[in-house]
C-alpha cells in the first residue's frame, strides 16, 4: 500500500509537491507549475491548502538501514 509523504529527496518549499509526486507517480516540475499557475488564478487560494497539507502531510521517514528499508516497503 502506498503512503503518502513529504519527501525529503524531492523538496523546495516543504516537500509537498514532490511527496504528491512520488504518490502519483508524476514528475513533482509539473506538479509545482500547475501550482503555481493555479494560485494566480485563484488569488493565492492555493497557498493556503498547500500550508496546510505541509502542516498536515508527514515527512518521509529517514532510511538509515537495512531494517527501515524494510519496514518502509512492508506496508
């Protein structure tokens, strides 16, 4: 089962387009374009949700062995 997470590889801001990214299996450059181009047609409406989902969103857990590498792919 795939889980969403802020990526900690993938980050400019926070880590959220780049977390949506790996999960949908997209490129996160698109991701951030499509962003932006969104808060300025919705007046910076969009900042607001992105504030959010970094707020809400876990960070990507760290891999430091073999062990958490597993339990990672485990679920």
């Amino acid at each position: 089962m795939k889980r969403l997470f802020r990526s900690r590889t993938d980050s400019k801001l926070a880590g959220v387009c780049g977390g949506f990214a790996q999960y949908l299996g997209f490129d996160a450059t698109i991701l951030r374009l499509a962003l932006i181009v969104t808060a300025l047609f919705s007046f910076g409406s969009v900042l607001l949700v992105y504030a959010l989902a970094a707020v809400v969103i876990p960070k990507e857990p760290e891999m430091t062995g073999f062990y958490d590498e597993a339990m990672y792919h485990r679920f």
